[in-house]
C-alpha cells in the first residue's frame, strides 16, 4: 500500500524565502520527526536520513538515502529516498500570491515491510505540520530581521526600573 498526502500552505511571505528554506535538504530532515540524525553531502543535494520508526518490524535505525531530482529554482524542487524499509518521493511547488506565496507540497511513502504504511498513514499529516511549522518559524524570523521595530513616543508608556530611575519601554 501506498500513503500519498497533498498539502498547501499559504503564506505572507516571499517566496523567495520559503524557496530558501525548503530547497534546503537540512531544513527538510530537520523537520520530520521520525528522523534521528541525517548527514549531508555538501556536494550535491543528498542527504542519509538515518529514521527511528516506531514500529514492531523495524527494531534498529534505517539509513534512508535521499537527493533532489528535479530543482526549478526558486518554484519546485522534488526529491526521492530509498531504503530497504521505505521509498519516499516529496514535491514541494512555490506559487506566488498577490499577498506571498503558496507551497504545494505532495509526498508518497511506499513501505517495503509490514507497518511502515500504517505508520505514514497515521502519522504522514502530522509530519507536514511538522515541516509548516518549521517553515513558519523560519519565515517569522526573516520577517521579524527585515522589520524594524515602531517606536512608541506617547508618554503613558512610561515604566520604572530599579533604582527610581523611569525608562521608556
């Protein structure tokens, strides 16, 4: 059995910054949470998930061997891991918005041993969550460094430190 999920997020952001986080296979890894550790090859756009499955046939770390095979820089970019436990494909689409941008994302997980379907089919929706997340707080930060602070000049927001001495906060 086959587990396939398609998930949009719609964000205010530009997609230049979502393309900066999701082209990035660390950023991918990092977001899934049924991978341990991952190692990259800065060469290319591989990367070794090694994946702790909760499931009974599944007792040991499962090295999972993932790159990019199509990369449209900055609008898509898919990419394919295989192992002897799993093969996963996942898709990830940028539109822009008149507000930011869309990111389309499509994933099939392909078990190769009894449970490994169950276990994405329960858990896959919950790994993309994992990886909006992720990808919010990312943009947030951006957001956050581009935008500068307003500064507040009405005196009722005057606070008192230690000392009596008044600060404006």
């Amino acid at each position: 059995m086959t587990v396939r999920l398609r998930r949009v997020f719609e964000f205010d952001a530009d997609p230049e910054d979502i393309w900066s986080f999701i082209a990035d296979p660390a950023n991918r890894a990092e977001a899934i949470s049924v991978v341990a550790k991952y190692d990259l090859d800065r060469k290319s756009t591989a990367a070794t998930w090694h994946i702790e499955l909760p499931i009974p046939l599944v007792s040991t770390t499962t090295t999972v061997e993932t790159r990019d095979v199509s990369r449209n820089p900055p609008e898509h970019v898919k990419f394919i891991g295989k192992s002897n436990v799993l093969r996963v494909s996942g898709e990830h689409t940028i539109e822009p918005t008149d507000t930011g941008a869309n990111l389309i994302n499509e994933f099939i997980v392909d078990g190769r041993v009894p449970g490994v379907e169950q276990f994405f089919k329960r858990n896959l929706d919950t790994e993309l969550s994992n990886l909006e997340s992720a990808l919010r707080h990312e943009v947030e930060w951006v957001l956050a460094i581009a935008c500068p602070c307003q500064i507040v000049t009405d005196d009722s927001y005057l606070g008192v430190m230690t000392g009596g001495e008044n600060w404006r906060v």
